[in-house]
C-alpha cells in the first residue's frame, strides 16, 4: 500500500501591476522646463516670476516626486533617483524665484544648480544605454542645470540664454519620450522608438525578453 502524499506547502506571489511613470515625471519635467526657459528667454517679462515659482513648486514638484516613488516601487532605481533630484531642485528654484532677489542668493543657487547637474549623472551612468530616450532626457536637463547655474554665479546673459534654448529642446525631447513611454505601456508594444537595448522591463522592474508574455 502507498504511503499517503502529504501535501505541499504552495506560496503564491501576487504582482500588483503598475504603470510606467516615466511619462508622468517627463511631462511634469517638459512643464517646468518650458515656463523657466521662458522666462530665461524673455518671453515672459520678469514680474511674472511669482507665477513662474508657482508652476515649479504645485505642478513640477510634486509630480516628479510622485513619479520618483511609483519609479522606485517598480524597481527602477536610475528613473526614481533622477525625478527626485529634479523635483528637489524645483522646489528650491521655486522658492527662491518666489521671495525674489536675494543677496548672495544667486551665488548659493548656481552652486546648487551646478551640483544638481553632476548628481544626474549617477542615475545617467545607471541606466546607460538601456532606454537611450530617457537617458538624453535626464542628460539634457543635466545640461540646463549646468547652463542655468553658471549663469547665477557669473551674471553673464549668454549663459541665461543658453539655458533657456537647452530648456526648449529639454521640453520637446520629455513631450516625445512621455509620449513614446504612454504608448509603449499602453499598447504593450514600441510605437515610437525610445532607443531600447536590451530585455524590456515590465511595469514591476521583471524583465522580459521580447515575445514573452507575463501575466499580472
């Protein structure tokens, strides 16, 4: 007579499956982005820097630390890591352009900026070549970081002016990635290209080789 089968402890993971926030940071990036270079750019003449500091601290901030969290909880530490510095750096460029000139600020901001700039470069070095698209991105920014900095603390308007060119091309580029990102997620499929190499990551940070299916 066989012996009974004792039965198996079974452990089950359930996944919650959760969408990319790439396009939230990069549209809340292409915002901000867009009204600084405007205002850099004399678009927008300077008395309207209150308005300026409010798109930076209720829309850039908060959006792009919501988008750092989600990038976080999906794994995706080179994403989370560079929308919490950007949205750490709106909330200081915010409320210094909200109080208005301040003596010696300008010093203590372009040391802020600049080291703003070079701390992208670790999420930059973390995700290589991977998503290619999100990389000049974040790059991009480094550069209006690096512009926008040197310019507080020489003065110098040609600096101003470069910042705000490299912040309309820094808009443009996060209007085609979030858009890219959205349709990729929402279709399960490229649509535009984003210059991917490499397995794809799924909405929790698996990865997947391409043809794989994995349900949620």
């Amino acid at each position: 007579m066989a012996a009974p089968t004792l039965p198996r402890h079974v452990t089950t993971t359930v996944l919650r499956p959760l969408g990319t926030p790439v396009p939230l940071g990069f549209l809340a990036l292409a915002g901000a982005a867009f009204v600084t270079a405007g205002l850099q750019l004399g678009w927008a003449p300077p008395t309207e820097r209150h308005a300026a500091a409010v798109v930076m601290i209720a829309f850039a901030f908060p959006l792009q630390l919501l988008a750092s969290v989600l990038g976080f909880r999906a794994r995706d530490t080179a994403f989370g890591t560079a929308m919490a510095v950007l949205a750490g750096s709106w909330l200081v460029q915010g409320g210094l352009l909200s109080v208005g000139p301040v003596p010696g600020a300008r010093h203590v901001l372009g040391m802020f900026l600049l080291v703003t700039a070079a701390s992208l470069l670790v999420p930059i070095a973390a995700a290589g070549t991977g998503k290619l698209a999100a990389t000049a991105v974040i790059g991009c920014a480094a550069l209006r970081l690096c512009a926008s900095g040197i310019h507080e603390l020489t003065g110098a308007p040609g600096w101003e002016n470069t910042a705000g060119v490299i912040g309309l091309i820094l808009t443009v580029a996060a209007l085609y990635a979030a858009a890219a990102f959205a349709l990729e997620d929402a279709r399960h499929r490229p649509v535009l290209p984003v210059g991917r190499r490499g397995p794809r990551y799924d909405a929790v940070g698996e990865g997947i080789e391409p043809g794989e299916r994995r349900e949620l």
